[in-house]
C-alpha cells in the first residue's frame, strides 16, 4: 500500500493554523508514511509564519464576507470564485487520497473541491460554536472532528468524533506547586488584549502584599508593552514583560496560575500542561464561543470564569488572592486540566483520515 496523500486545508488566524501545525507535525514524526500539502491563507498567519519546506504549502487569495460593504462582498466573492478555480488545480495536480479542513475561509474552497470530486473528506472545529465555514462544510463531508462536546449541538451527529484541539505540545506535567513563590503568567492571546493588560494593571494596586510571593509573566501584545512594563516595575513587582513569546512551552511548565483569554488552542494548551487558570473571554468573539469554551474547561473544575464584558478588576483580584494563596486548590485544579486535557488528538485526527482514505493505521504511531 503506497503512501496516503492528505491535503490539510484552511487557517487565517493562530486558533486555525496551530492545530493545522500540530497535525502536520504527527505527520512528520510518522516517518514519511504521509505525503502532506498545507493550504492556506495569502494573509493568514501561516504566510509569515511557515518553517517547513515551501513545496508543503500554497496560498490562496480568499477574504470573509461577514460584516462588509456591498462592494466588499463583490470583491470578496470574485477571489472565492478563483479560489475554487486555483483549488481545483492543486487537487487535480497533489491527487490526495483525503482533505481535511481546520476552518477559515481558505478552507472552504478546497473542501468543496474535494466534495465534487468524492474525495475523503472531513474538518476539525476548534470551538464550542462553529464558524459559518465548518457549519455549511459540516453538510457535505464524510467527518466531522470538535473539539468540545457542545459543538455536537451545531453539527451532523452521525459524523462527530470528539478528539480535542491538536496542538503543538505533547508532554502533560504534573505540577507540585511546592515553590514558595507562585509563577502567575498572564495571557492575552498573540495580538494581546487591551482588557486584560488593563484589569492586570489595576489589579497591582490591591496585590502589593504579595509581592515577595509571586512573580508574573505578561504577554502584552505590541501595544500595551511599554505601559504594563512600567506599571509592573512602578509597584517593585517581579515580572518578564513581553509583547510575544514565539515558544510557549518553557512558560507553560513555569506557570502555576494562568490569566488568559479562553480561545481553544490556548485552552487546550493549558490544559496539557495542567495549568490552573483564570479566564476571562473575549467579549466579541462570534456567537460568544470563547465564553462557551471557558464554561466547557470549568465545569471540569480546571478554572474559574471572569465574565467577559467585565472591567473591573475586583473578581481577578480575588480570584488570584485566593488561588496563589491555596496549594491544595491549585493542585486540585491542575489534576482537573490534566483530566480535560486530549494530548493525543492530532494523532487520533490522523488515524481517522488514514482510515477515511483507506489506508489503515499502519504508519508508526507511539
């Protein structure tokens, strides 16, 4: 039996090309048992951030059309429909055996090509909401991969497989909390976000008795750096202030108390590594998925939940009294993360597709 030949499709922002990453990494430590071609956005994250060989990828020119003008839909439309056109090339040209889509408009033009063409197919949904790409996708495609049990609702029931978000690390630690002073690591996605830099530096004020107990690292984002920066060093408090950290894993194993947005793959990335968290949602994600998603990882018990339209900072500074304060909350906590955690979801997406293509499970999986 020859090699599977996969087309991974889709991406635009982190939350869709890092699960789309992770699973080209399982593919890659199977040991050339899978022939891969990445599709993405020529605007996404994946066109700046691409480290594999450049024959692995291709780009398409797509743009959403949700909230835009009349002539920004006409624009919009007029790159799908050339999308579709440079799509059928790619598969016409690659021959896959599967596709599979991780959301984003660039997925769609591939997986409606793969549908036409009967070719295997499924997508991944990393929220508990889907996005309107997958939810049309959904209709036509032989699987459908989510990462959160509340996305069944959305969904064909028939073609569901609960896996999880594939991401990019695999080890699950188990953290003691034995140091005596707690490593707090504040989050606010890679574009940062101006509501939690803003609670974080209210908060300060009411945590100056903690000082020689907790330590802080803050992703700031770009904008808000030098103010966080200063506003940490004004109060003589410990604290790495970046506007972006490239390598998360270093800082996950650090961590003994997260104060992040509640996107999936920073989710799921918590979890693995069994960090309790304090999330506080993005207020205008779509359909308020982020909430959802953070209710999802609570009621686990791996985090407490700030309302997401709030802006005073009084919960988060109880909230981070109480925890640091409570080794055996946190512990508990964290053996919750590590319970909600799916480390195995890029290789258990993989197995699926090698069946979906007829190719078994037969490449080496550890």
């Amino acid at each position: 039996m020859g090699a599977m030949r996969l087309i991974i499709a889709g991406g635009g922002s982190g939350g869709h090309f890092f699960p789309a990453q992770a699973i080209m990494n399982e593919l890659i430590r199977r040991n050339g048992g899978i022939e891969y071609m990445y599709v993405g956005s020529d605007t996404g994250i994946e066109s700046r951030k691409w480290t594999l060989p450049e024959r692995n990828r291709r780009l398409l020119a797509v743009r959403g059309f949700r909230n835009k003008t009349t002539a920004q839909k006409l624009s919009s439309a007029a790159l799908l429909a050339r999308a579709l056109r440079e799509s059928r090339t790619i598969v016409r040209e690659f021959a896959p055996d599967a596709v599979l889509g991780v959301g984003g408009y660039a997925s769609f033009p591939i997986l409606m090509t793969a549908v036409i063409r009967r070719i295997p197919s499924a997508i991944h949904e990393q929220n508990s909401v889907p996005g309107l790409a997958n939810k049309v996708l959904a209709r036509f495609v032989d699987r459908v991969f989510i990462s959160f049990r509340t996305s069944a609702a959305y969904l064909p029931a028939g073609k569901i497989r609960l896996t999880g978000l594939p991401i990019r690390y695999t080890a699950v630690r188990h953290k003691t909390f034995d140091a005596q002073v707690r490593t707090i690591l504040v989050l606010g996605g890679s574009q940062g976000a101006h509501q939690v830099n803003a609670m974080m530096m209210q908060a300060l004020d009411n945590l100056m008795h903690m000082r020689d107990r907790v330590r802080f690292i803050h992703q700031t984002g770009t904008a808000d750096h030098a103010l966080v920066k200063e506003a940490y060093r004004r109060r003589g408090f410990t604290a790495d202030v970046v506007d972006f950290i490239d390598d998360m894993a270093p800082v996950f194993d650090a961590a003994d108390l997260a104060v992040s947005r509640a996107g999936a793959s920073t989710l799921f990335e918590l979890a693995v590594y069994g960090v309790p968290s304090i999330l506080i949602p993005y207020p205008f994600a779509a359909a308020d998925h982020q909430t959802l998603n953070a209710q999802d990882v609570a009621a686990g018990g791996g985090a407490v939940v700030i309302p997401s339209a709030t802006q005073d900072p009084g919960l988060l500074i109880g909230y981070i009294r109480a925890l640091a304060e409570d080794r055996e909350r946190l512990a508990a906590m964290s053996g919750a993360m590590t319970a909600w955690a799916k480390p195995g979801a890029a290789a258990d997406i993989v197995d699926e597709m090698m069946k979906l293509a007829g190719k078994g499970t037969t490449c080496t999986r550890e």
